[in-house]
C-alpha cells in the first residue's frame, strides 16, 4: 500500500512539474533582444536571447506610466533627447515614457555606458527581480552615434520595451533566403554557427500575436539582397511604419 501511495504522489509530482512548465516556464528563455546588427553584438547576459510589426501579449504593462531612469549618465539633455524619440510611440498609442530621478521608482532603467551593445527586455519583464535597480535597457555609447542612428536604435529598444518583438521572426516572413549564402556570410562575418544562424535569423515566432509581415518596421534588420534567392533587399528602418503605428495602438488603446 506505502509503494503505491508512493508511486502515486510521484505522478502527481510529475504533472505538477509540467505543468508549472508549460504555463510559467514560457518567459524564462527570452528576456532580452536586441536592436543592432550582428557585428554589433556582446552575448555577455546569462538572460540574453536574440530570437525574439510582433506583438508578445504576456509582456504587455498593465500601467500607462513607464517611469524611465539613467542609470550612469548625468547628461539632462542626452535625457531629454532619449525620451522625446522614445515618446514617439506615445503618439500612436496610450503609453509614456517619463523621466525619474529615483532608481527605485522606475520601470525602465537605461544604461548608456554599460558594455552590452544595445539591448532590451521584453515589455514588463523588467519589472522581473533579475533587474531589481539594474539596467532592462541598453544604448552603449548611442549618443556617438549619427542622429539618424539614435533614432532608429531608440525607437527599436522602447519598441521591445513595450512588448514587441522582431520582425524577421514573423511567421509570415515572405523572405526567400539562400541558406547556403546566408550560412557562409555570417560563418564569414561574425562566426556564427549554423545553430546560431538558424536561432537568429531562420527561427520564426510561435504562439504569438503578429500582423501582416512589415519589410518597413521599425523592429526589422536590414538584409543585404544577396541573401536571398529572389535578390530582395530590406533596408534598415528609420522610423515608425504605419503597421508600427496601428499595432501599437490596438495593444495600448
């Protein structure tokens, strides 16, 4: 009788187990992505992932308020500046960003000066204990950067701040690649692997809310026209598309 009390309560545990990981273990293996191009990149976050207009619904802040805080710059200015492009998504949604002084009052806090490229957690993932008064959000030396960069870059991190993810991972991707070209170019470039080149740029989203693919997002890489078989180019995004725009507002009404 004491074995099969046993072997039940181990079933029990089992089921348990599964459970819990098909409900809650979704969000552990993607809390940052990043907005810059490969030869840009630090994977130096034991959190940090790079498979992530994609919208993700269990990131979505539940607040209309992000209090914003600069972690290790003193520039007002440079401040100012970040948030007047990261408000650019205000205007098509019922989100703010705003600034604070105080660490422990923030919702997002941003590093220009910490060595990680520029990277994001994923809407309010941040708000996770990992992160408890440290940077969810990074814009390494951005400010050196041309004011058609700082723009794009901006607009890309507060886009995975607020829950968006990338938009070559759409399941929709029209993208016609030569895998052989694109595994030789990145083994070439950035010695990637094949699993690396299949995680980063083959993998598509699932399980997911996502539009009509948007070769014009703000949240898209740039893909030279020689990788892929049709010689299709897509060119790095300067500003919010209209698909930006309408996803954003139908999720922060």
């Amino acid at each position: 009788m004491a074995k099969k009390n046993i072997v039940i309560f181990l079933v029990f545990l089992v089921l348990a187990i599964l459970v819990y990981v098909f409900f809650f273990g979704k969000r552990e293996n993607k809390h940052f992505v990043c907005g810059v191009p490969p030869s840009q990149l630090r994977i130096n976050h034991p959190n940090f992932n790079p498979n992530k207009g994609v919208f993700n619904p269990p990131y979505k802040w539940r607040k209309r308020k992000l209090n914003v805080n600069f972690i290790d710059i003193n520039d007002y200015d440079l401040m100012v500046k970040t948030l007047a492009v990261a408000n650019l998504w205000s205007k098509s949604a019922n989100i703010k960003f705003v600034l604070t002084t105080d660490i422990f009052d923030s919702d997002i806090r941003i590093s220009f000066r910490g060595n990680n490229g520029y990277l994001s957690a994923i809407g309010n993932s941040a708000e996770d204990d990992i992160y408890n008064a440290k940077p969810t959000l990074w814009l390494e030396n951005l400010d050196h950067q041309s004011e058609e960069e700082f723009k794009r870059v901006v607009l890309h991190e507060f886009g995975h701040a607020i829950g968006l993810e990338h938009e070559l991972q759409n399941p929709r991707s029209p993208i016609l690649w030569d895998s052989s070209a694109v595994y030789k170019y990145y083994m070439d470039e950035y010695k990637w692997d094949t699993a690396m080149v299949d995680n980063n740029v083959f993998y598509k989203l699932k399980g997911i809310k996502y539009t009509e693919f948007d070769s014009k997002s703000i949240m898209i890489y740039a893909v030279p026209a020689f990788l892929t078989k049709n010689n299709k180019e897509i060119h790095w995004p300067k500003e919010l598309s209209n698909k930006d725009k309408q996803i954003i507002s139908k999720y922060y009404p």
